[in-house]
C-alpha cells in the first residue's frame, strides 16, 4: 500500500494555486474541497483543479446553506439523499476520486438513518462512484454506539473516519473503550482525517504539545488498525487528509484572538508524521 496526504481547503485563505503549491511543496499529493454553488466560480474551480494537476476529494454537505456544516433541522432521509445526489452531480465535472460526505442529520431515528445510509449505497451505484460518509457531529454518524448498528447493517457502506468527533461527543478518548466499534470502523474505512480530538474537544490545541501526546498516541493506535484492515482488504492506497480546521475549532487567546497555532504547518506536521509512522510499517 501506499500513503497519500490530501491539503484541505477549510481554513486556507489564499487562492486555489497557491493551496496546489503548498501542496506540492509540502509533499502531498492531492486536494480536498467542496465545489462552489455559484456556476462561474465553479467553473473557475474546475480550470485550476486541472491546471493543478492533482488528484481532487470532493466534499459534499447536504441539506446545509453554504459556508455552514451543521445540518439544516428536520429535513427527510429523502431531502438528503437529493441534497448529495446535487452534489455528486456537480461535482462529478471535476473527476473526483470519491466523494466524501457529511450527511444526514443526527436527530434522526434509526429507521430514518438506515433509509439515508441505505441511499448513499444507491447513489454510488447510480452514479458509479464510492461515496465515504464522514464520522461528524451534527450528522447521525456522530454517535459511535448509534452508527456501530448502521455499520452492521450495512456491510457495504464506506466511511470517513475522523474519531476526534467521536472523543468531544462522548467525552473520553472512546475506541479503547470500545475495540468492537473500531473493528467495525476499520473495516468500512474508505478514506482517513487525522484530526487529534480529546475528552473536551473535536481538535486539541497544537497535537504538537507534550500535554496532547496522550490522545495523539490513541489516535495513531487507531489508525494503525485502519490500515491494517485495509491492509488486508487489498487496498492499494491510503487516503488521508489531515484537517485541522478554523471556525471555533483553532483555540484562539480571549479578546485579541491571536490563535495558538498556525493551521497549514499543524496539519503539514501531522501529515508528515503519519506518513513515516505508515512507511514505516507498509513498505512502499
């Protein structure tokens, strides 16, 4: 297997070359976005992802307003489903690898949530792509014990596994707790965001720091069991896309705002870091 790291383009503030050149520099090998609604801008997306040259995840939020994660309330399993049809749709012009989705709406009950998961499975058919459904917040997959059925259920569904949303929610670094959930969530692991989530929070303050190394060296555990799960799937490649993020996520000193850390190198170093930790146990 191989290992390639994907840029983010949540928290980037500078235009979409300059991300590809960041990118590039920094020795990943592709981009992670969302495509824009409005056409033009799309389109312009669409130029520069070529130009760029590398491969692109689209991500694809239903049911919310853009610039906005958390998922508009009470809408269907079906308002859903269309919500990612849409934007499997617009983005498909882009040749995405996959699509990667926050989806659905976690005040759902269990037969709503498997009417969703049951569609993303219809879709990739339809539309011949893998979707990946991220573990997130706001999002029915948000709860390990709730979403641990949906994986039993639904052998075939493919998952984005970012565990820090999982660590806030239940307030404890869960996946020692609960070996047979991440068994479960290795094996439908499509796709990876190393983000390093504790007891209070979906992102520590710098993964860097002495202080977080405790909930660092769980998250490597767990990763380390995805890889090997796809290890033995026959996978050819490991997808990660290290998101450290802003919006509230990055702590930031009261009153003047100064951030605690800079996101590009948190999420270059992390990056770096999980790649040898791979090297060194899946020789290329």
């Amino acid at each position: 297997m191989k290992a390639i790291l994907f840029k983010t383009l949540w928290g980037h503030e500078g235009t979409f070359p300059e991300a590809v050149a960041l990118a590039k520099e920094a020795g990943f090998g592709g981009i992670e976005a969302a495509v824009p609604l409005d056409e033009d801008a799309s389109r312009r997306f669409f130029s520069d992802l070529e130009k760029g040259n590398l491969p692109w995840i689209a991500e694809v939020s239903t049911c919310t307003p853009p610039g906005i994660f958390v998922p508009e309330p009470r809408k269907s399993a079906h308002h859903h489903l269309v919500s990612l049809e849409d934007g499997i749709i617009r983005s498909l012009p882009g040749n995405p690898i996959f699509i990667n989705t926050m989806g659905g709406y976690d005040a759902w009950d269990f037969d709503q949530a498997m009417v969703f998961h049951s569609g993303v499975l219809d879709l990739e058919q339809e539309h011949g792509i893998a979707v990946s459904v991220e573990t997130h917040r706001g999002r029915y997959s948000h709860n390990p014990w709730l979403f641990r059925d949906i994986m039993v259920r639904l052998p075939g569904l493919k998952i984005t596994c970012d565990f820090s949303h999982w660590c806030v929610v239940t307030e404890r670094l869960i996946l020692d707790e609960e070996p047979e959930i991440l068994r479960l969530a290795a094996q439908h692991a499509h796709h990876i965001q190393p983000r390093v989530g504790y007891a209070q929070g979906a992102q520590v303050p710098d993964p860097r720091a002495p202080e977080y190394l405790y909930a660092l060296e769980a998250h490597e555990r767990w990763w380390d069991r995805v890889w090997e799960s796809m290890a033995e799937r026959g996978s050819q490649t490991v997808t990660m896309t290290p998101e450290f993020g802003p919006d509230g996520y990055l702590q930031a000193a009261p009153f003047t705002q100064v951030p605690v850390a800079d996101l590009w190198e948190v999420n270059r170093w992390i990056g770096h870091r999980l790649r040898e930790r791979f090297e060194k146990e899946f020789k290329p």
